[in-house]
C-alpha cells in the first residue's frame, strides 16, 4: 500500500488522562484522539497499527503529544522513553505510514522530539527543501500521562453512521466496478456479481469494497477495490486495486463483511 494521508479530527478518546494540576487542553486531547483513531484504523484495514512492536494495551506512559499550529500543514505525533518511539502521521486523513524515529530510554522527552523534527521525522521529509521542512516551533505540544486503550474497531464501524451521499457514490461505483469491462452489457450466460461496501468515516482516505464475481463473469472471482476520495467524490484507481495474494484478499473480505454498510447486485 502506498503512504496516504489523514483527514478529520476524532472525538473518539479512550484513554486515561492525568493532567497533573490543571485542566488538559482540547488540542492535545484532539491530538491523542487522532492519534488513537489512526491506530485503529491502520490496524484494521492495513493489519497493523504501526506501532506494534512497542504498543501494550493498559501500559501507562508519559508522552509528548505535538501536533502542528493552523497555520502550518499538517502533522501530529508523539514521543514517549517508555515506548523508545517518536512516531508521527502527515495531512488532514488518517494514514497507514507511520513516520518514526527511536529513541533512548534516557534521552529529555522534548530533546527526543527536537531530535525528530531536525532528522525530518525520522527521514520521511528528508527529501524536502530545507525552506520547505517543518521546525519545532511550528508546533504545540502538551506532556500528558497516558494508558494506552485496546487497539479495537475504528469508529466508523462502532458508530456504523451511513455518510451523506454514501447511497449515490454507491450506485455511482456499481456502474464503474462491473464483473465485465465498463460499459460492456452483462450479457454471458450465469454471470452475477455482488458489490459489498463497508463503513468509512469522515477521516478515512479509502473506501473499502468487496466486489464478488461468479466464475461465469469475465472479470470472475472476488477482489477489494480502495476507493480514494477526490475532488468530486470516491475515485477507482488502479493502485487500489487488490485481487492477490490470496490472503491479503480473503482478510481484507472477512473486514468488509465485519463492517458492511450496504451490498449491490451486479
């Protein structure tokens, strides 16, 4: 899968919070729960959170949460000695690339972040023109102690909402994603197919669906396309087609029945 980016802010927090005198700041509070809800998600569609390997459900830690002014693009992270990690996601949608960086179990937690920005988080902005690269005074940031949830279901499929416009798209994509070439008349003998879309939220880039096509049809077999938003609406590409490996299309179609939202006949 290629590195795409995030959209919306998540009010979905399920965490223990302790500010240490005061009261926390929306921000970060917004910051925690966007970082939360890309875990969830990335795990689900994607088969890993992208911070496995150091995440243990119910650990407490302090954290540097950071995330980038308003006017600045945008990005939102943390640091934490008690996962050895800065990790951050790039733009306004959720998404599946973690940009990381380890860090020493002594090294000051704001020195680790300084550290991360200047290495272009980790080497993924190394590319960039220093003129184009983000500072550290580019952020906010807040230290907050932490207990990590359950990586669960993301909170499009917990509030299974049907989206404005969803039912139209829908329709709109049973007229691109036949079990034949588009525009060619369904017209071999026992040919049918199922269209079954699954739930997406506001912040989700992809739009996951299962198209299943009997042997009959020219294009025969099961296949998951990721729709990617647009300008004007979900677009068919040809990268976000997937109909191998096998196991990559079976688990992706055990995801899309968990998080059905409504199926098409072909």
């Amino acid at each position: 899968m290629l590195t795409r980016t995030m959209r919306a802010l998540f009010a979905v927090l399920v965490l223990l919070l302790t500010a240490g005198g005061g009261v926390c700041d929306d921000s970060s509070e917004q910051a925690v729960a966007r970082l939360i809800e890309n875990w969830r998600w990335s795990s689900y569609w994607f088969g890993s959170s992208g911070v496995d390997d150091v995440y243990v459900s119910g650990k407490e830690i302090n954290a540097l949460v950071f995330w980038t002014k308003k006017d600045r693009r945008s990005k939102t992270g943390l640091c934490s000695s008690e996962l050895s990690l800065c990790v951050a996601y790039s733009g306004p949608y959720l998404d599946p690339h973690a940009e990381r960086m380890q860090i020493g179990p002594n090294t000051p937690i704001r020195d680790a972040f300084d550290s991360f920005v200047n290495s272009g988080f980790g080497g993924d902005e190394s590319y960039l023109p220093s003129s184009a690269r983000l500072r550290s005074a580019d952020f906010d940031s807040e230290e907050k102690l932490l207990t990590l949830p359950t990586i669960g279901e993301p909170s499009s499929i917990l509030k299974r909402a049907v989206p404005e416009g969803a039912s139209q798209e829908a329709q709109r994509m049973k007229r691109l994603l036949g079990c034949g070439p588009i525009g060619a008349r369904s017209g071999r003998s026992g040919c049918a197919g199922t269209l079954v879309f699954a739930f997406y939220g506001p912040a989700d880039p992809y739009w996951f669906v299962w198209r299943a096509c009997s042997t009959a049809c020219e294009f025969g077999g099961d296949a998951i396309e990721e729709l990617t938003r647009g300008d004007s609406g979900w677009e068919v590409t040809s990268r976000g087609f997937i109909d191998r490996p096998e196991a990559e299309v079976e688990r992706l179609k055990q995801q899309v029945r968990r998080a059905e939202m409504f199926r098409l006949q072909l």
